[in-house]
C-alpha cells in the first residue's frame, strides 16, 4: 500500500516558517513512530501569483484533488493588495474549498490552560472553553451567483447572492451532528431566519435532519445573539453550526476570546473518496501576518494543530493525534511562549524554530 | 410653531413597561424645562398583529412619516415565533426603516464606569470604552431582490441578494463621517473585500467620500478580523461604518463588551424633511425580553437614553440631552441598579418604574 500523501502549501508571510516546523513533526512520526508520508509542496496564493500570474496554478489544483491531504499554511499580505478581485490571494484557497468541495470546516475555539490568563475576557468565563464551529465552507454568498459590479442608471451596484440548497444545508449540518455524538451532544445553529429566507430555510433542513439524532440537543439562535452570546457565556456552547459568512466572522471572534489565536486549527472537509478518507484541507485560523513575516517570530502551534486534526481526520490516527495535541499542552505549560503569547510577565520569547524544537522534545 | 410630534410605538415584550418611563421623562421636560411635545401612541409587532393581522398597520405606518420622531420599544416573542415570515413582528420594524428610508443607524457601545466591572471583559480592555458603530440600514442583504425559497431540480434554495448601490453607500459613509468630526476623527469601515464584489464598492465609494474629510483618519477591515479587534482591544475604534448585516452582528458584538446591553440606546437617522430634521427613528439595542416581560424588572434606561439621542439628533436640544445622560451616569454611580445590572453583590434591585423615578430625581 502506497504511504498515504500531504500536499503542502506554505502560501504567503508566516505561511513558510510554520510550514517549516510542521515538516519536522512530520519527519518525526515518520521516524520515530513508522508513520511515512509523501509530502510533496507547491505554491498557492501571492507566491503562486507572482509566478504563474494566478494564485493557484491549475496543476496545483489537480494535485490537490488527488492527495489524502492539503496542509495550507495562510495566503495574502499588503504586496497584493490592489491586485484584480480575480487573481487576490484569497482566491487561491477559495477555489480550492470549491473544487474540492470542502463543505465543513471545523474550528475549534479552545482556551489552553496555560494561557488562559492571556484572553481579553475574565478568566472564569474562558477557563476550560471547548467548542467546536461548523462553518458551511463551499456556497452561501462567498460563492452564489449573480455577483459583481454593474451599471444601473448612472451609477454602478455591487451585488452577491446569498444562497443554500437543501442538500447544501444538509450535509453540512449532518457533519456537525455527527460531531456533536461525539463530543458534549449538544448543537445551536446560528442564521437571521427573522430577515432572511435563506435563514429560515437553514432553520427547517437542520431541524429535520435533528431529528436524525435524538439524542443531541438541538437550538437555534440569531447570528446577532449569537455573537453577544460568544462574547457572554461562551461556555454554553458544544458545537456551533453556521454558514459561511456567519461561520467566517462568528469563528473569528470565539477565535479571538480563547486568548490563542495563534494556536488554533481547522480543518475543512468534504465527502469521502475512493479510499474512504474524505476530501481534506488543514489550515490555521490565524493569516498571514504580513508584519511579523520573515522573523522567526511566528508561533508554529496552529499550524502544527492542524497537522494533529489531517492525524485525526485524514489518517484514522486519533492516538497520534492525541500524542501531538499532548505535547503542545505540555510546552504551554512549561512556560515556553513565542512573542505572540507573552503578556508582560517577563518570559524571554522563544523563535517559531525553537517552539518546534520543545513541541518534538515533548512529542 | 406647533410643538415637535413624538409617535411612541411600545411594541412587545419590556417594550410598553420600559416606554412607560420615557413617557414620565417626557412629561418632565414638559413641565421642567419647557420642552413641550405632542405625543400620540400606537402598535407595532406582534400587538400590532394581534390587533390587524400584520405587524404594522398602514395608518400607522403614515402617521411615523409624519412625525418628527418616533420611539420604538421592542418587538417578537415566543407567541409570534410560528407566524410566516410576511407577518413577523420584526417586518413592522423593518418596514419603518425601509419605508422611512432611515438609512443611518447610530448605535453607541459605550461602557459607564459604573459597570466596567460587569463586562465579560476584563477592565482595563473596556473601562472608558466609546465607540459609535455607524450601520446602513435600509439596504443591503436585509432588502435586496430576488429574495425567497424557490423550487429548484428536486430540491428548494433559499436566496437573499446582498446589495448596494453608490449612492446608498455614499450618504451612510458621509453620515459616519460627520459623526467622525464631532468625535475624535477617526473612522473604520469594515467589510468583507476580500471576497465580495459588493464589499470592493463599498470600499471604494468610502475611500472616495473619506476625500471630502481631510481631517478624518479612515481605514478598513475586514469584519471577521473586526470582530476579532473588537474583542481584543475595542479602545482602537472610534466610529465604525458598516454595512446593514455586518452591522446588526458586530454592533450586537460591541453592545455585549461593554457590559451594558440593558443600557444602549440606537438612533435610526433618514434625510432631512421639510422642516430640516432628519426622519428619525429612536429605540433601545436590546430585545424585547419575554423571560421577563410584564415583571417589572426590565432596565429603562436604554430607551430612556434612547429619548436622550432623540433630543439631540430630533430636536436640537444637546444640553437637555447632555442633562439626561448625566443623570442617568448618576444614579448609575449612586448605585441603582435593575436585575440586569446585579452581579453577586447583594444589592437589591429597583424595578423599572423605580429606575425611572431614580432618574427623573436626578435630573
Ligand atoms: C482569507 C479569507 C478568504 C477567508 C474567508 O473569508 O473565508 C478567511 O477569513 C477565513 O476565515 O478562512
Ligand atoms: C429585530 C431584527 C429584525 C433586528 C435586525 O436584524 O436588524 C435587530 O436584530 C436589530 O439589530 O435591530
């Protein structure tokens, strides 16, 4: 049987040096735990528009839809910044949610003990967080037609489409049910069902697919209380099931309360393929961060969590999963920080190479 | 000169028990201070259903043309949950903006001193806090055609159309504009340019009416990552302009920082009319409430500060504007305080009418 493959693609700013240390843990599972993958890397985003004048090539893409998994690392920065809607950075990873057709994206917002102190919100109401956010990842308004900019009379109309099909809704809620079976049983799905009917579709296909699972408890929830209730209690929440714009600005704020934005995975996936394992992309919440990039000071854990989630979600190595996330807590804990973690308390920051370096002398 | 016309419409939930303080607020401008207004009462919402089959009864929706502000309480609940959507108590109040063309929607996230310590957020990130969030409010995905759920293949999709003109970006930007320049000049527009051909024209048209205010310092972001830097350092906004969907998040985001949601007041700002006071619409943050609608415990006081907004932006009475809040900001400070406002600290609630009365006695 051929070793299962990873494409990876470091993309623009910090994108590279995290990319670095995940190289390493995958050396290390390969030598030290007979766990042997075929990496191959390519370029998306700025770096493949500077050279092939697009931010994914089109053989980029076809090697995507052929590997077990992609590992991206972030995309964009201000060098690209007034390039054509067309060939932006963004674009590169939006085409490859499409083509791959990678419906759920998993974000998980979690608060890691050690850093709980580094939230902006009291401690007492992030302490422990847990959630995981299921973002419909390949339609709604990021992709429905008509869009663009047109004339109209004498002045010009920018338009999107917000738009869900029944199916579309609901293979993305069945993957957050299944998900919830897993974890606290518990799902609140979030949309404007009071101002949109594209909202109160979503409301009916998630209800009925519910009823697939009795044994979660299901709730819903406007996307506005939804944010307040984030922002609240956050505690209250299991698994969150929103759409894709919801889903982009929801998950950047549960993101941001944990304290960790810099240590935060998601995985995007899709239906299975041939060999069962279904379509993947691994990719940090966080971006590119175009201010820090090219210094060494990046913090690598996102990205090497992300490697933890294609263990758990691509290769069936849950346990191998279990052993990286385990190690991570255990470098936080013993006070290793890059800049991005330090509040003031006097800790000399550690370099993205030297925070690789303690995850596998953890591992 | 007849007097300025005020219609109050109390709508559901709290809305007619916290409407009742303004009104006693209302009287004592009268009598106080000279501010005599003609004020006439009517249905919105669910009651208005109740009443007519529809949410907004015509005759009503004439008489808020004509007046020169109204006040609006609150409107749903659980009984009216059920209903199509064509007769939702929220379509009475969408159908006032939109048919008042009340295009700019002025919502403070303002954090009283009194309660920084009741902010999910640690203190030092809120105490202080001011930001205005600007939030056009007569177009975009709340609007836009085609709208609905419609057969398609074998299946239904639900379909909402995001949708701005220039012009309709243009006068919310210049709105936000003007606010800038009475506060400390700095605006931050937010959307999602990155992907959306809509969000590209509002960037545009913004950077373009920013050229008329050399003074104001604009700048852009995307509003996931908005959402992020309101959580994490929200002191860096002063005011925000947004467009109609992500300003009903991201101010409902900015109301819960400030750990006063029971306490913003909104102010819903058209054109001029004949007279050359904008078309007005003013009304709390918050919901209606029903867990603890006809109890007496809901907090006035974001209406009240709601009829605060209308004497300065209505009726051009700033210091009689400047003298509410004071009084609210004293009662505050002498220790008032409804349920809402109660953390663990043994104080014994008022309730509403006694806020009320509170402050009226500071006044
Ligand atoms: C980079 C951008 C296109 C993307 C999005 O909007 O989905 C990002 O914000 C994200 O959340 O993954
Ligand atoms: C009640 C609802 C229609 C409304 C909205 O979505 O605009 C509310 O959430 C608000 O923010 O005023």
């Amino acid at each position: 049987m051929p070793n299962p493959s990873i494409l990876i693609l470091p993309g623009d700013g910090i994108g590279p040096e995290v990319m670095t240390e995940v190289r390493k843990i995958i050396t290390w599972f390969g030598d030290k735990r007979g766990l042997q993958f075929d990496v191959s890397e390519d370029l998306v985003g700025g770096a493949a528009y500077d050279k092939h004048g697009k931010p994914l090539a089109d053989e980029t893409m076809a090697k995507a839809q052929e590997v077990d998994a992609v590992l991206l690392g972030a995309v964009g920065g201000p060098a690209y910044d007034d390039l054509d809607f067309s060939v932006k950075p963004e674009r590169g990873l939006l085409r490859l949610r499409k083509e791959m057709d990678l419906y759920s994206n998993l974000r998980p917002a979690q608060c890691f003990d050690a850093l709980a102190d580094f939230s902006s919100l009291k401690k007492d109401i992030v302490a422990g967080l847990d959630i995981m956010i299921v973002r419909e990842l390949t339609s709604g308004v990021y992709f429905g037609e008509p869009r663009g900019i047109f004339e109209e009379g004498n002045e010009r109309v920018g338009i999107n489409t917000q738009r869900y099909t029944e199916s579309e809704i609901e293979r993305a809620a069945r993957s957050a049910f299944e998900l919830a079976m897993r974890r606290n049983k518990k799902v609140c799905s979030m949309e404007k069902a009071n101002v949109m009917e594209s909202g109160i579709l979503w409301r009916e296909v998630v209800t009925r697919v519910g009823k697939d699972y009795p044994e979660v408890e299901l709730s819903h929830m406007y996307a506005d209380n939804g944010a307040m209730q984030l922002v609240r209690a956050p505690k209250q929440f299991d698994v969150i099931l929103t759409d894709n714009l919801f889903g982009d600005i929801l998950s950047d704020c549960a993101a941001m309360l944990t304290g960790s934005l810099g240590m935060l995975p998601s995985a995007s996936l899709g239906a299975p393929m041939a060999n069962g394992r279904p379509k993947a992309l691994y990719e940090p919440v966080h971006g590119s961060a175009p201010d820090i990039a090219g210094q060494g000071k990046a913090n690598p854990i996102a990205c090497i969590l992300s490697f933890a989630m294609a263990l758990r979600y691509s290769f069936d190595q849950g346990a191998e999963a279990d052993r990286l996330e385990a190690a991570v807590e255990k470098v936080l804990a013993d006070g290793v920080r890059t800049a991005d973690l330090l509040a003031s308390e006097g800790v000399e920051p550690v370099s993205t190479s030297q925070m690789g370096d303690a995850v596998i002398a953890a591992l």
